[in-house]
C-alpha cells in the first residue's frame, strides 16, 4: 500500500498498524457478527447512478448551509469517544482539521480532551453530542457547559439504552476510562466504577429509562437546536417531528449496537419521506466514497457524517491525516457530481440514483 493513502479505506490499514490492538478494535469493531457494520457499507454499493451528460460542470459547488451555517461541502466529522486513544493531540487535532477544511465536527460527551478547550482553540462551527445520563443534574450541567463554551448545536444520541455487545472490546477486556475533566460531573461511585468494563460503566451511568418526553424536557432546558441522532424508521420520525426536533440523524451508531439493524441509507427515504423537508436529515453510517455523500444527498439527506475514517486518518498521520480524510472525500464528491451532471448540491436529486427497490419495482 502506498505510503500516502489515495482514498479514506486506506488510513484503515495504517491505523492498524499505528494503533495498540486493544485502541484499534475499539474504534473499528462493531456489536456481535458485525453484520450492520457490514452492511453499512455494502447498501451503498447496490445504489447505481443514472448520470446526466452534455451538462456544462466547469464550476461544481460543494458548499451549502446546516441549521445556517455555511459549510464547504455537505460532510460532517460523526461524534466518537476518546480521540487520545488515537494521537496524543486528541480531538484538538481533530477539531482544527474540520475548522480548516470548513465543515462541521460533532464533539463527543465522552471527549477526551476538554469541551471547552476544543472550542478556545478551534474556530470552526462545532456542535456537542449528549448522551442522557440516569443523574439528570449531570445532563443539565453538560447543557450549561455546551451554550456557555459556544458550541451551536445539540445531538442527542438515543440508541443506546443498553451498551451493544461489543466482542472485540469483551475479548480485550477494555476498561470504561472516564477522561479527567468529566470526573467532576460524577458521583464518587460512579468515577470508581469507571475501572470496570465498559458495557458495565454504560449499565451504571446512562439512562435506559430515556423517552421521548425526555427528548421535550431537553428542549426546555436549553436555547440550543436539538438533533435526534439514532433513528432508523417513519414511525420514529413521525414521533420526533411531534416532540418539535430541529433535525434528525438517521444512524445506527455505525453498527456499534443493534446488530442486523438496517444499513443507515437503507433507512434513509422512509424518514425523509415523514420529515417532508421540515427539519434538516443528516446520514450517519457506511460513507467511505465521495460517491457514498452523492448518493446519500440523491436519496434525501442534506449531509453526512463519517466517523471511523476521521479516528484513523487521526491515529495514521495527526491532524494532517484528518485533513487529507475531508480532502479526498471532498474531490472525490466533487468528481462524482460533475460525472453525475450536478454543478450544486441542490442540483442532485432522487432521478440521479436508482435502488434495488427501484429495479425490482420496475420488473413487476
């Protein structure tokens, strides 16, 4: 393999070899067979183009705005925990790469560098991810810390009442390390109980009892727009647009928990189809091609967000690696769009894709 990746799936390997077993299986692993964190990437490859020619794409434009805010291209950096476990600069490396490249990166709770030292560095537009914990006050205190550090927006995270059964971190007996600044939020019980599993600091802190009253007790408690990250059906969608969310994440946290979950993009349409344009829907999920992000935009979303590739662009080269992540998703967007006969985001549009529903229909 090359010594400079030539797309994101390559960083992968370089990770792997950068990264201390237990750190790699971490970030790449995903719950029991690993069947959605399969799936999420092979649902893509069943979508095929339906390219438009003799269309002039002399100027494509990448750029587009999220809840307001301009965005060079339609991609996000996903939450995810304990970027140190990566690179000894963290989410500071990661932030400054998504600032540079001017799109959007979502801070995990279970950051490993303070919340507010990623925004005092960064200036780019950051939005906070918020798991619900059974302690209300330590949501609330994480709410507070979010509006008072600048970040834009809130992302709660709501498929994972329960830990999903992550063999790899099982087999590697990966301890629960709850990072220094986030000790202060927890009781005495709770921080001992961080030298335990995971999956059993999951069970002691999070709120498997979260409903979706608790998403309009979160809307009452802060100024801030809300996203809803973790649905994957229209019965869920109808529900969150009742509740009043300001956005919608379809992902099946990367396939980290419910195995045999549907792949997110096949979850995509049927949500898009309840929102009908109201809030913004983002996809999670699979994206590994510039040509993943069209068909994602074909199919309804007005962004996406990547996750593993951004932690192994961090762990294989720093925050150049994160950069040169975005950079080639961004040119390989932008080759997909002038080959597809789209100058704009909003020029891409369902009649530019086809399904395997679509080819199944069109047999009957």
């Amino acid at each position: 393999m090359a010594i400079d990746p030539v797309n994101v799936s390559e960083f992968r390997e370089l990770a792997r070899r950068t990264l201390p077993k237990m750190y790699f299986d971490f970030f790449d692993g995903g719950a029991e067979d690993e069947v959605t964190l399969r799936e999420n990437i092979e649902a893509f490859k069943r979508i095929t183009f339906r390219p438009r020619v003799l269309v002039d794409v002399t100027n494509v434009n990448m750029s587009t705005t999220i809840l307001g805010h301009r965005v060079s291209a339609p991609i996000m950096l996903a939450p995810s925990a304990m970027h140190q476990w990566a690179h000894p600069q963290g989410e500071l490396a990661t932030a400054r790469a998504a600032a540079t490249c001017g799109i959007i990166m979502v801070v995990s709770t279970f950051s490993s560098i303070p919340h507010e030292e990623i925004t005092a560095d960064c200036n780019g537009t950051l939005f906070f991810q918020l798991y619900v914990f059974k302690n209300r006050e330590i949501t609330t205190r994480l709410v507070q810390k979010a509006e008072k550090c600048g970040y834009k927006a809130l992302v709660l995270t709501v498929d994972v009442p329960k830990l999903g059964r992550r063999e790899a971190d099982i087999r590697n007996g990966l301890v629960a390390v709850v990072p220094m600044h986030f000790r202060s939020l927890l009781t005495e019980d709770v921080v001992h109980a961080s030298g335990s599993k995971a999956e059993a600091f999951a069970s002691h802190v999070l709120d498997a009892s979260l409903c979706w009253k608790d998403v309009e007790w979160l809307r009452s408690i802060t100024t801030l727009p809300v996203f809803i990250k973790g649905l994957l059906t229209a019965e869920d969608a109808g529900k969150a647009m009742e509740v009043g969310v300001d956005g919608i994440i379809v992902s099946n946290h990367g396939g980290r928990q419910l195995d045999c979950a549907p792949a997110a993009i096949s979850a995509l349409e049927e949500v898009v189809k309840v929102v009908a344009g109201k809030v913004p829907v983002l996809l999670d999920g699979g994206i590994r091609r510039g040509t993943d992000v069209f068909k994602a935009l074909a199919l309804g979303a007005q962004a996406i967000l990547i996750g593993r590739p951004v932690v192994f662009g961090l762990a294989a080269k720093g925050e150049e690696g994160v950069r040169k992540v975005i950079e080639i998703l961004k040119s390989e967007l932008e080759l997909s769009m002038a080959l597809n006969g789209c100058c704009s985001t909003e020029g891409i549009t369902r009649a530019h894709v086809q399904t395997l529903r679509d080819r199944l229909r069109s047999m009957l």
